[in-house]
C-alpha cells in the first residue's frame, strides 16, 4: 500500500489548490445553491465546485481509490483506500465572509465508516486564515513544521472548550442542555462553526476540548487524525467511533471527564 506520508503528500497539493479556489471564489462574492436538511443546512456554488476539484484530481492521481464527499456522495473503490472530503467546512462561516473555514481531505483505509475504518493521513487547510494542518498515522500532528501536541490541565481554572450547535432548531434545546452539563468543567467555550478546524486546534493545543452531536464522517475524518497524531483522545463515548450521536476530542483525561458529564455525572469541578 502507498506509505501515509505519501498520500498525505497528495493530499496536501490538492487541498491547497482547493483551497485556493475557494479563498478566491469567496472573494467573488458567494452564491448559496441550495438548502439541504433544513432551511440553515445550505450549499454554497463554491462548495460544489471545490468539491468537484478535488474528486477529479484524486480520480487523475488514484484512480482506483474510493470517494464519500459532502456534496457529491460515495463511490467504492478497488484499491483499500477512500478519500473522505468536506470540500469547505463551515459552509456558513464562509457564507457569511467569515474566514474560519477549510478544505478538510482524509485518507483511510478499510471500510468506509467512521466505525471501521482507519484514518492514515489527514489535511485541514483553511485558506482565509493561512495555516495548514496535516497529520500521517505514526508521523505525529503538524502546523506547517511546527510539531502539535494537545494541552495539559490547567491548574484549577478550567477547559477551554468548544462546541457546535445542528442545523435544525429542534435538536437546539437539548444541544443546550448538554453544554450545561459540560460548563462547571470549562472557563469558558467557543462555538467558531467548523469541526475541522475546532479539531486542528484541539490538536494544537489553541483549545482544550471540543464536542458536537450531528457530525458527519467527512467532518471529524482528518481532524480526529490530527487530534490523535498530536497525543489525543478522539472518538463517541463508552468507546464508541465518533458519530452524529456524539464526537469528542480532548487529552484523554479531560476526554473521560466530558464524556462522565454528557452522561449526567455531575463534574465535581474544572480541572
Ligand atoms: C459544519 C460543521 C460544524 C457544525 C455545523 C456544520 P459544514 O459542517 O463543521 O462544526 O456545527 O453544523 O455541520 O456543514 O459547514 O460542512
């Protein structure tokens, strides 16, 4: 099989020339093309078309490699690795000329389902903000050259901790609800509206933790290899895979305290 530093090299070329053509897309002046789950759950042109990029790049560079893309859907390949693609992640951060999103592409290997499969390489680009995160199984988290490693407790004054909230009104309530449970172990939160990029930052220590129901696969694929690679705990609770019942990701010991709190275990306190 290819070498994971190998397809992260190629996933690297082909994000940064998606993300190019989404930072300049954006400058042109965005057009939503359709709404999907729900009124606020929308699809910009650009998101299409970076999508479409990227696919045939892949399909040009390996072709006999699978593909499950936010927009464009899956397709099985023969070879024993698919490429899991949010074209642009936090589609409304970018409708909005809000520059906190990215071109999120992962490699895996086995069946394509968060449950089974194997993260081995992993891009998260955010183009308006100019970093570049990128991990390969075994070959550590990266900014750019700069190496990444998850926090370690504060002393007392508490988790920064960032959370996200679903499309659809209905599912905010109860969305709320388990933020309140999570808060007596936070000094503060931050809801920035791209999981790629609340992961890659997990892994850079810039946030403590982060948790989100209603993710999707192509969501968490490369920012949960960044979290790992960079010595965190990433995944559902009880063991579970990351998936839209629940994603965390924090250093294991913060890990298990959210994870006793989404379950109603009173936190005693910060850490
Ligand atoms: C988004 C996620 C974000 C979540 C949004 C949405 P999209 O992905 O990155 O964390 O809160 O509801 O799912 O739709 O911008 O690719």
């Amino acid at each position: 099989m290819t070498s994971a530093s190998d397809l992260l090299a190629l996933a690297v070329d082909i994000a940064c020339e998606a993300g190019e053509l989404a930072h300049r897309r954006r400058s042109e002046g965005v057009a939503i093309a359709a709404t999907k789950s729900a009124l606020a759950d929308i699809v910009t042109e650009a998101d299409r078309e970076v999508e479409l990029l990227i696919r045939h790049r892949l399909q040009e560079e390996r072709p006999d490699d699978g593909f499950l893309g936010e927009e464009s859907g899956a397709e099985r390949g023969t070879s024993e690795i698919t490429w899991v693609v949010d074209p642009i992640d936090g589609t409304v951060n970018y409708a909005y000329g809000i520059p906190n999103y990215a071109v999120s592409i992962a490699a895996v290997t086995g069946d394509p389902h968060p449950a089974t499969w194997t993260a081995v390489a992993g891009v998260v680009f955010a183009p308006a903000l100019g970093e570049l995160f990128t991990a390969a199984r075994g070959g550590g988290a990266h900014l750019g050259h700069q190496v990444l490693a998850v926090s370690q407790p504060h002393g007392g004054a508490g988790a920064l901790v960032a959370t996200g909230f679903g499309y659809d009104p209905e599912t905010h309530a109860g969305d709320l609800a388990r933020l309140a449970r999570v808060m007596p172990l936070a000094r503060d939160i931050r809801r920035m509206g791209a999981a790629s990029v609340d992961l890659s930052y997990v892994a850079a220590g810039r946030l403590d933790a982060y948790f989100e129901r209603g993710l999707h696969p192509w969501d968490h694929a490369a920012g949960g290899l960044l979290v790992e690679e960079a010595g965190g705990r990433f995944g559902g609770p009880d063991g579970a895979a990351p998936s839209a019942t629940m994603t965390i990701a924090a250093s294991p010991d913060l890990f298990a305290a959210i994870e006793r709190a989404l379950a109603g275990d009173v936190p005693a306190s910060a850490e």
